[in-house]
C-alpha cells in the first residue's frame, strides 16, 4: 500500500517497497512450502530476519530523499515511518524467542499425554 501511495513522491521509494512487498510474500510461501521440514518457530524467525532486512531497506530508501514524511495538517494519508520502526521485527523475535525458550524448559504436565 505505501508503495502505490509513494508512487507519484518518489519512484525509487515506491518501487523499492513494492519490490520488498512481494519478496516478503515469496519468501514467506517457500517458508510455508518447506512445513514440513521447518518448524513453525524457525519459520517465524526466518521471516522475521527478512522482514528486519526489508523494513531496513523501505525506511532507508523512504527516508533518503524525504518521501516518508510525518503527517501534515493538510494530508488525509500518513506515509511516515519513523527509523525505530525498524526495531519492531527483532523485538518480536527475541519475544518469539523467549516464549519458546520458557516452553522448553517448562515441565510436562502430568495430565497432557507425553
């Protein structure tokens, strides 16, 4: 969406969104075709690793000649995206991280079949 917005501000911007957008999703159906060999959890962190790489790559290229802009008064759409949007994904994946280190380390229930 925020590639189709930036589009007519900047080019380089939009295309560059549009591009990490479909290579997210491509990488996210192979991800999604190897379930059987990947684990869910591991999964989840290889897409969170190239969404880090991605949302790196929008806001930088965003940013380099001012297309994401925080909202004015006058617009009815807000482009920005400030530089610690970049730390969303590798903040979910130390949670994603410590959530299934605290479930390994919990003991069997002994009303749950081994």
């Amino acid at each position: 969406m925020m590639g189709l917005l930036l589009l007519k501000m900047d080019p380089l911007a939009a295309w560059t969104s549009l591009a990490v957008f479909v290579l997210l999703n491509a990488w996210g159906a192979f991800l999604w075709q190897r379930r059987a060999v990947v684990s869910a959890y591991a999964g989840l962190q290889w897409l969170l690793a190239a969404v880090t790489v991605g949302f790196a790559v929008v806001v930088l290229t965003g940013n380099r000649a001012g297309a994401i802009q925080p909202r004015l008064p006058d617009y009815a759409v807000v482009s920005y995206l400030p530089h610690w949007a970049m730390l969303t994904p590798p903040a979910l994946m130390l949670m994603f991280y410590l959530r299934e280190r605290a479930f390994r380390r919990r003991p069997p229930r002994e009303d749950r079949p081994s």
